[in-house]
C-alpha cells in the first residue's frame, strides 16, 4: 500500500502523558508501552492524529489535509463537504508508525543528565533506517561505553547514573561516531557530550522505574479542599526523551477531480507536505498545563527528488 518512508524525530521540549487508560497497578494513568519489551510507545494513531491536529492549526490547506490525512467530516468546511460529497471514504496517503523510544534522559552527578540507549534499541532503529533507505548510517558500539568528550564521567571509568554507579565505562570511538550522528539528524549538538550506551536490562530498567509520576488532585471550589476520590497519578515521558516514527507515504486515493490533487500526485508530494509540519507541536493529553511539548525533527537527506526517482 505504502511505496516510500521516511523517518522523524520526536523530541520532548516538556513531559508528556499519551496515556492507555486507567490502571490496577501503581500509577492510576500509565503512559502507553510495548507489550514485550515494557518500552514507552506512542500508538501510531495518536501520532498521526496529533500531527494532523498541528496541520489544522497551523492554516495549512484544508483540502490538502483532507487527502492526505482521511477525510474527516466532522471538522470539514461546507467546501470541503461538497467536493468530498458522497467520497468521503478512502483511506489516508500516509500512516505512522509507533513512535519508539530511542533515546532516555537520565539525571548524571555530573553534565547533569545523560542520554541513555542500549545495543537492542540501536539494532532495531538501524533496520528502521534500513526501510527508509538512509545511505549514512553508524556502528553499534558495545556497553558501557561514552563519548570521547564525555561530561558525565566522574573519575576514571564512573559513571554515576540516579543513583548507581556504573564502573568500567569506556570512552569508545564508535560511541564518538553514533553521537555525532544522532546530534547531525536530530539536531542536538549536546548529545555529543553525553550519550552513554547501557546493557539492554539496565535500559529497560530505566525507561520503566525513571519516568515522571505525578500526583493531581481536584479541588472543590466551594470548599477550597481535595474533592474525596479526586486524588490520583499520573505518568510521564520526561523532557529531552527522543523518539522516532516512521511516515510511510502512498499517491493520494481519494477519488475526486483530478485539479484538487494537482500537486499531490505522487508518495514524495505527500511526503514534501508532511515535511511542513510545524516544528513545535503539542502531543499527548493535558495540553492546557504545557505537557506534551515537542519538537518534530525531519532530516530531509533521505527524501530523493522526484525527478530523481524518474
């Protein structure tokens, strides 16, 4: 269905909640994650329907949105009705995947955090950039392992992560070369200073017992006090995780006139309008108190002229 992909990056400016709904355990309102590796996730359809919401905002053109995205009925214009009139039902030209973790901020004695990721999460994102055809890719470095201009070394091999002592890390070139990487792809030079690459268990660890968990409350205007039952938590994605999706673009399917898909014809026109996404879009629940803030980054060093493809 999908003939062309191409991969983006999510990087939280504030916390962010996209939650699966109520739970028995611990935290009341859990943030979303795999079901085998107990990662944090965000569900393609959230994604896409955030993004979709940023393209609403943003004053992009409507009909666009609507090819693009699925017609949507419900926030469509009385233009839109009538040129989708009766054809309302084709799917989207493009779709997301689940959003996965690929980067982990965790607080350092010293550089004040690090980013953390492990060998499973660097395998799995470079057979990601496999599909989407990326041409510069890096080595997997072993465990245990940090730039070499790392700031969050303490002493000699330390490294002190909340509050456990990693001893034996080394400074590693292959570390030096996925850093500079992710710092030319995602944009964040800092990552230069202080990445460090974790066993996969430690990881997992991390990214499950290291999230922000938040007690709210509700208050009883009349009374000034918590209301009863009103007091719960809630989880967070912590700011400066980093994310990645795949978009996987199609030619439009909707079947109209031809002269409101003009420049929509092909995978890559779809793709060169996703590529103007706002840069800063909101994801996840409780935007009115500033969660879910996020900077969408989109390398275009992957995405082949049209003229090329011809």
């Amino acid at each position: 269905m999908y003939k062309k992909t191409k991969i983006f990056y999510i990087h939280n400016i504030s916390p962010m909640h996209v939650g699966s709904g109520q739970d028995l355990g611990i935290v009341d309102m859990p943030i979303q994650r795999e079901s085998h590796t107990n990662y944090p996730k965000i569900e393609g359809s959230s994604l896409k329907g955030s993004i979709r919401e940023a393209f609403e905002n943003s004053g992009k053109d409507e009909i666009k949105i609507h090819l693009v995205f699925g017609y949507d009925e419900t926030n469509a214009s009385e233009e839109a009705k009538e040129i989708f009139k009766e054809k309302g039902q084709y799917a989207g030209a493009i779709g997301f995947s689940d959003a996965r973790i690929l980067l982990f901020p965790v607080k350092s004695v010293k550089g004040t955090f690090a980013w953390i990721t492990c060998p499973y999460v660097l395998k799995r994102f470079k057979k990601d950039l496999e599909i989407c055809e990326v041409e510069k890719t890096f080595e997997i470095p072993n465990e245990n392992t940090i730039t070499e201009d790392s700031k969050i070394k303490v002493d000699d091999n330390v490294v002190i992560l909340e509050e456990y002592s990693f001893s034996n890390v080394n400074e590693n070139k292959k570390t030096t070369e996925l850093a500079e990487f992710f710092a030319e792809e995602i944009g964040i030079d800092e990552i230069k200073e202080k990445l460090i690459v974790v066993e996969d268990d430690v990881f997992k660890d991390f990214v499950t017992q290291f999230t922000e968990v938040i007690t709210r409350t509700k208050i009883d205007n009349s009374t000034g006090t918590v209301k009863d039952g009103a007091l719960f938590t809630e989880e967070y994605l912590p700011a400066e995780s980093v994310m990645y999706s795949l978009a996987m673009a199609s030619p439009v399917f909707a079947p109209i006139e031809e002269r409101y898909k003009e420049k929509l014809k092909s995978e890559e026109d779809v793709l060169n309008f996703f590529k103007e996404c706002p840069n800063v879009i909101q994801i996840g629940a409780n935007a009115t108190i500033g969660k879910g803030i996020c900077e969408i980054v989109i390398n275009n060093e992957n995405l082949k002229d049209d003229n090329e493809q011809k």
